[in-house]
C-alpha cells in the first residue's frame, strides 16, 4: 500500500471507529424569574415542575430512550444483570418478631419483587401470611407496613402504589386471613397505633389541590378511625386548627393501652409531645414537652411510670422516667443517663437494650427497667446490629447483625442469662473471608477528623488504579452504619472499592455533629466528602479517572453540589432522586420540613445567598467539563419530586463542555425508593454499575484485568 493511501485508511479508519457526539434531547426554555431580596434568578425549566403534563410526559420519553440507547451499547451490560441476579438469588429473612400466639418473620425465596410476611406456631412449619407479590401484576404495588393489635387478632397493613408516599390502610383478621374493613386512602407520612380491638390512628393531609405528586402538603392531622364505620365519620384527634397546625403529626398508643401520645413537629428536627390517660374522665391532652427544641418520644411506660429518649440537655441521647400525673420536663429523672456515644434504645422481656455507636460500630448494653446494667450483649464481630425489643413477657427476643461483607444474618437472645444463639444465617454466594473492611479517619478542610468504613477486596493492589465508589449522606440526623448490600457485593467482587465517610450532618457522633452541617454549616458536609476522596487518592486507593460519587435524595444534593464544586476530581457522578434546586425545594410536598438542615431562600437575604452559592441547579457553568453523569429519579416521586433531577440534567446538558455524557435515568410508575421491585433494581444497578465502569474506560469487567 502506498505512504499516501496508507494514511489516508488509517485517518478514515479512525474516523469511523471514534464515537459520534451524544446529540440530547431539546429542552425548551421557558424563563421565569423569581426576585429574592431584590435579586432576580432566571428558572428556564421551571415548565418541568408540571410532573402531569403532555410535554413533561414527552421529555421523560425523549430523555429515556438517549439514555437506554447508550447504556445498551455497553458490553457487559447483560453481564452484569446477570451477576447481580444470580447473587440476588438467595433466601432472606428479617427478624423475627412475636404477635399473639405466632411468630412472624418476612421472606424471600430469591427473585421474588417483595418479601412475604410469613408466620409460625410453635414448631409447625410455617405459612405465607401476607404475599405483596400478589397485590399487583407489575410489582409496583408494595406492603408499606403492617401494625397488629395487642392480642394479634387483627391487623392493619399499608399498601404503596407506583412507590407513592401516599398509602392505602387495608383491615385483616389475623386468625382467617379476611379482609374485614373498606380500604382507607389518602394515607401518608402515617404508621398505624391500634386502641385495644376497636379502632386505630392514624395521620394524613387533606388531599391537596393539582398534582398529588407535587402539591404542597403542611397540615398534618391525627384521626381515629373506629372499626365498621366509613372514613369519612373518622373523627380528627389533633391538627386541623391553626393552633395545631404542624406539617408531621403522630400518634401512638400505650402497649397497656392506657395512654395515647401524640408528637408534633414542623421540620425533621424537633417535636412537642402530648399525652392523653384514657382512663382520665375528661379525656385532657396534657403537654408534656411544648416547644420543639429538642427529639422526645415516650418508649414504654410502666404503671403510671413514662420512660421517655429525648435528647433535651443531652445531644447524644438519655433515657428519663416521669409521673404520668406530671409528665413535664420539670419532672423528668435520668435512669440511663447521657453517654459520650449516641444512643439508640428498644425495649423487651421487660429490660432496655441500649445500643451506642461508638465511631458508627455498635455496642450494646442491657439495662433493668431501674437504670442497673446487666450486661453488655456479645456481638459476632464489628458491625451493626439492630432489634433487642419484644413483648414485655416475651422470653426470646431476636436481633440482625451485618456489615459491609458480612450478610445480614438474625441471632436470639436469651435476656435473662444473656446467652445468644445463632437463629439464621443465609446460603449466599459470597465469601465474606475473602474481602475486608477498614475503618480510617481523616482530615476535613477544617481540620474536623472524619471516620470512614473502605470496603475490598483482600490483597488489594494500592496502585492509584482502583474502580471506587465514594458514599455518603450526611444529613437529617441520619447514621451511615455498616450493613451489607447485594449490590455492593457485586461492585466488591469486580474488583470495586466502597467508601463510606460519616459526614458531617449525620447523627453518628450526636446532635452537635449533626448541626454542624445543617443551613450555613452545609458547606462542611461537602467540604468533608471532597476530603474522602483526597484521602482515598493520597493513600492510592483510586485516582480521578478511577472515582465515582453516589447519594441518594439527600445524598444527591452531596454528589450534585460536590461535582459541580470540584468536577475536576472526579470521573463519574451517580445523584438519585436528589434535593438539587435549593430556593424552591420547600415549595413541594412537605418539603418545607427540611427547613432545619437547609433553612429555605425565603429566611434572609444571607440564608438565600447561601443556598444559591451551593444549589447544584444554580451553580452549573458553561465551558465547564463535567464527570459523566447519569442521574436516576422516578416519575412518581411525591418526597423529592422528580422536577430537581429534570431541571439538573438539563442544564448539564445543555452546559457540559467535555466529552462526558450527561444521562438521566427516569424510572416510570416508580417513586423515591422504597418498595421497589427486585426486578427493576436489579436493572437500575446493572445500568449504574455498567455507566460507571464504562466511562472508567473498561471495555470488559475490571475482575478480567482489562481495560480500554
């Protein structure tokens, strides 16, 4: 071949081998602009906010078939679906619990959507009590939760369609398994608290105006329904004036059934808390904490006896007992007083067990009802450990423990000579001996120490070449603690490494941890994510080519602030149904409840250009190369609507200088995330899994020790 058509075949061939730009879907803008203390802020795709219209319909349509045309040009795409089923595929069960003469317990065989409540007598096999599999053809019919009556005769479980927040209360007898009441509807943010046999509580929102994914929802109200009458002769208990106007309301009754509690809040943070004596002839609500300055519930009472967790003078939590005659904080005397770790309290066989976390790992104490300590219970190894409650004459109780390799596995406890006996252990195929967790602690850019869980294989190569996922929250209070995942193992076992700071926010270390990433402390959440991953690629477990981020609703916020922060650092950004437009997230839903960890655009001209300085709607730029980005949400998200994702991925899109994709996954007839079939999560994470090692430039799975 000639020097001249030799290198006019290799330019042609190159050429043809490179792949075509991404061309995405048009989004119409639409400016509206909003004036904040004097300062406008264009919203070009605040058209998106209308989750029922035809053309938001069309854009979903538009942007899912973009995304399913790439993610099915992946190779090993199927093959990862595949990995991921066939681990899936294994028996698992909850921990037990006790209700009348059975014992309960939810299962699942493998692949089935949705576990099934199963129950056992005595030592006679067990049978399926509540199949949720059967409740629609499509699987996005879920069991929400199920609440029995203190005889266990009868329950009442709750029902989620499409993953809506909003619930349906279904009546049951226990003994012949009929359904003995119409359906309750327009149920949300509610459990169910039974008063003896005849009726239950139960809280909700008057049905909002438009949009029941979208409306906003602020008045929460507390009603009791009385078995064999209609809902609408359901009688309001609390809320519906403006002097008990608060936007989360609940109520809870007695396991004597003496008393009812009522909590009510405006923000995740912070309750009141009623009581009413049934026994009182005047049937008096009497406050017990009235302000919302701090987190109290009342856990079991004794007699006339409250013992109530609050963490009022005591950010990491104590346990106090009051007169019920005079519940007031005046009162209150310590029986487990506070700790230098945060705890975490259930009750059972008439003890307490007291669970710390000490640096996010559990240790658990069990307590006579008159604050003497018992013992400390004896876990498998370091990890999390949850359950240590039952009846008050329950003679075993039962507790789950896991961690990041360690598949959760349910253990009895004999409470009065503290012995413990393995009750349940699956068949998976996974060698937890063959991977290893460490936990390292780490320096934020204020010089705070952070503590972080790095999961791996053993023998791992600290080569700076590592696929890594980057974890984390960090906010609302809520702990990160170790607990094993299906589909982590299937990253584990690809050779993956799995981060997972304790970011500032969380509840790991307190309520003094938690504030200092609350409203203008928000910052340091981020500040200390960023800093996980300095610390992962100084200790060269990754480099920036290697580094995928991931968070969920709150967690999103983390990922789409951070990369919009820092994109240089990191390859691939993974938001799920994330809070990303920050001046107008409190005008859904019940949204304005998260005012105590974010403060809203409407508080002061400083709480506004704080919140425009991080919001990752409002921060992305033009010329600005950012990670390839696949954002995941569901089209019937009522929590964290799907309009934040939408708004996000069209303006990365339409900003996006470098060659990373920008994709949206949208999820039809899905909602923020509980109740999701197997089926489709098991396709949404081979779908993740597969975007992300593909723009790490794997050409088959890393474990085959080839790269592209």
């Amino acid at each position: 071949m000639r020097p001249l058509f030799a290198l006019l075949f290799i330019v042609l061939l190159l050429s043809c081998s490179k792949k075509a730009p991404i061309v995405y879907p048009e989004t119409n803008k639409e400016i509206v602009v909003d004036t904040f203390f004097g300062q406008a802020v264009e919203d070009p795709y605040r058209w998106l906010e209308d989750d029922r219209s035809a053309e938001t319909e069309d854009w979903v349509s538009r942007q899912n078939e973009i995304t399913f045309d790439y993610l099915q040009e992946i190779p090993y795409r199927e093959s990862l679906k595949a990995s991921l089923t066939k681990l899936w595929n294994y028996e698992k069960r909850s921990t037990p619990f006790v209700e009348g003469a059975y014992t309960y317990f939810y299962k699942n065989d493998g692949l089935q959507n949705h576990y099934v409540l199963y129950r056992q007598k005595d030592n006679k096999a067990p049978e399926v009590f509540l199949d949720p599999n059967s409740f629609s053809e499509d699987g996005t019919t879920s069991l929400a939760g199920v609440r029995f009556t203190k005889d266990g005769s009868r329950l009442a479980y709750l029902i989620s369609e499409g993953g809506s927040d909003w619930r349906k209360i279904i009546v049951m007898n226990a003994a012949s398994k009929i359904i003995i009441e119409d359906t309750l509807s327009n149920v949300k943010f509610s459990s169910v608290s039974w008063k003896n046999n005849e009726g239950f509580y139960y809280a909700s929102y008057d049905k909002p105006d438009g949009s029941e994914l979208s409306a906003k929802t602020d008045q929460h109200k507390l009603y009791y329904h009385k078995l064999g009458t209609p809902q609408s002769e359901d009688k309001v208990v609390f809320g519906g004036t403006d002097a008990q106007k608060h936007r989360y309301v609940g109520g809870y009754v007695s396991d004597d059934q003496r008393y009812l509690f009522i909590s009510a809040s405006n923000t995740t943070s912070g309750n009141k808390l009623f009581m009413l004596d049934f026994n009182d002839p005047k049937q008096k609500l009497t406050p017990i904490v009235d302000n919302e300055d701090s987190d109290t519930y009342v856990l079991d009472t004794d007699g006339s006896t409250l013992f109530l967790v609050t963490n009022l003078d005591a950010p990491n939590k104590k346990l106090v007992k009051a007169n019920a005659k005079t519940p007031s904080v005046t009162f209150w005397k310590d029986v487990i007083p506070e700790q230098k770790d945060v705890l975490s309290i259930s009750s059972g066989s008439g003890y307490f067990f007291a669970e710390y976390m000490v640096d996010a790992l559990s240790k658990v104490y069990q307590y006579e009802y008159n604050g003497a300590l018992v013992r400390e219970i004896e876990l498998p190894a370091s990890g999390s450990a949850s359950g240590f409650s039952g009846k008050k004459k329950q003679d075993v109780l039962y507790y789950n423990f896991s961690n990041y390799h360690t598949p959760s596995s349910s253990f009895s406890l004999n409470p009065s000579t503290g012995e413990t006996k393995q009750y349940w252990t699956p068949e998976i195929a996974f060698n937890a001996s063959d991977f290893e967790s460490k936990q390292v602690f780490y320096t934020s850019k204020d010089g705070t120490k952070v503590p972080m869980m790095i999961t791996h294989k053993k023998g791992l190569k600290l080569d700076g070449k590592n696929p890594t996922i980057l974890y984390g929250y960090g906010g609302f209070n809520i702990n990160l603690t170790p607990s094993f995942s299906i589909t982590n193992a299937v990253w584990l076992m690809q050779g993956g490494v799995y981060a997972v700071p304790n970011l500032r926010g969380g509840g790991e270390y307190g309520k003094a941890w938690h504030d200092a990433g609350t409203k203008t402390n928000k910052q340091n959440v981020f500040d200390d994510f960023i800093a996980a991953a300095a610390f992962l690629m100084d200790n060269k477990y990754t480099n920036p080519n290697f580094l995928a981020i991931r968070g969920g609703s709150n967690g999103g916020l983390l990922v789409g602030a951070c990369m919009t922060q820092r994109p240089e650092l990191f390859k691939v950004a993974l938001p799920a149904v994330g809070v990303l437009d920050m001046l107008r997230y409190h005008t859904f839903t019940a949204g304005a409840g998260w005012a105590y960890d974010y403060g809203t655009a409407e508080d002061s001209k400083e709480m506004f250009e704080y919140l425009k300085g991080y919001s990752p709607v409002h921060n992305v730029e033009a010329n600005t190369a950012y990670p390839a980005t696949l954002i995941t949400t569901g089209d019937h998200d009522d929590r964290v609507v799907p309009a934040h994702s939408f708004k996000f991925a069209a303006q990365l899109q339409q900003m996006q200088a470098g060659s990373n994709p920008v994709m949206i996954r949208i999820e039809t007839n899905a909602g923020h995330g509980a109740g999701t079939p197997v089926d489709k999560t098991i396709e949404q994470y081979a779908d993740i899994f597969a975007f992300t090692l593909y723009n790490m430039g794997y050409k088959v799975l890393p474990n085959k020790k080839v790269k592209g």
